[in-house]
C-alpha cells in the first residue's frame, strides 16, 4: 500500500513542480496517478502513454476507440473496438 501512495505523491510531486497546470490538467495527471497506481498494484501494469489517454477520457467522459486490449483493463474505462464489431 505504500508503493501505491509513493506513485501517487510522486505524480502529484510533478504536477504542483509544474510552471503551468490548468485545473482540468491536474484532475486528469490525478486521475493518471490512480489508474497507474491501481494497475501497478493489480500487476497489470499499462505503459505511460496509455494511462495518460485512459485518465484524460475518463475525466472528459469519453469513449476510446481502440483495438488496444490493455486499455481494457482500466476501471471506468469506455472502450469500443471498430476492427472487431460484432
């Protein structure tokens, strides 16, 4: 539980250390730091990129379109498939 919460500060470290943070980018950098924490944490670790698409389309409510699977794994995470529809 510490390692998740060493993630977490260390994100919200870089965060406060920026020059420039709009609110919305702060709430999608926080939301980040939870999806990586959570993922880390579950042993499904995603790379950084992809946390930071997932965070930002959770916090704008979105939908991601991607055949991306390991997006699949992110809690509150709407993800449609347009190569594989049913």
């Amino acid at each position: 539980m510490q390692k998740l919460q060493d993630n977490y500060l260390n994100l919200s470290n870089c965060a406060i250390n920026t020059k420039v943070v709009l609110l919305e980018d702060l709430q999608i950098i926080e939301k980040a730091a939870e999806i990586h924490a959570d993922l880390k944490h579950k042993g499904t670790p995603i790379q950084d990129a992809d946390v930071l698409i997932a965070a930002t389309a959770i916090i704008k409510g979105l939908i991601l379109v991607s055949n991306d699977s390991d997006m699949l794994r992110v809690a509150g995470m709407t993800v449609e498939d347009w190569l594989n529809l049913e």
